[in-house]
C-alpha cells in the first residue's frame, strides 16, 4: 500500500512495520534516528511531537526516496487501534 505521509509518497511496506526505540531526539518538521531491528535508521514524526531517546515507537511506513522511517509514539497506534474496533 502506499500512501502520502508528511507531504511525500511513502510506503506501508510490512517489512517496515514494527516496534522500534528512539536513540536520537526526533523534533517536529525534523529527523532523529531510531534502532529498529537491529540497525539504525533515520526516522521522522508526522505529529507535532518530540520524541526522547528510549522511547518505544511503532513503525507506520518507509520514504524510499529519503531511506526515512515514518513513526507514531506506541501509545497513538494502540489508541487509534482500539477506537477503530468500536
């Protein structure tokens, strides 16, 4: 499936969905980094949000064209997981 997230084509890929932990700071409108399965990745926040090292994220899609993975705060995708079961 793909899909338009922040402005740019990206990918709902399941190869780039998942759990993954902050280990660089991701600011609003910037890039941080996270550790996702095993390896490190530049990784954006499409939600007006900072996201702090050692924080458990999910993995909602992949920018092929910048090599960004597109992340919500774990929290946001179990809420929005429950509230579209009702």
């Amino acid at each position: 499936m793909v899909g338009v997230l922040g402005g740019k084509p990206w990918s709902r890929d399941r190869a780039f969905q998942g759990e993954a932990v902050v280990t660089k700071t991701i600011e609003p409108q910037r890039w941080g980094q996270v550790c996702f399965r095993g390896s490190w990745w530049r990784a954006r926040c499409e939600q007006n949000l900072t996201l702090k090292p050692n924080r458990w994220v999910n993995v909602v899609g992949f920018d092929a064209e910048t090599i960004t993975l597109w992340v919500q705060p774990e929290w946001e995708v179990r809420h929005n997981s429950v509230s579209n079961d009702l």
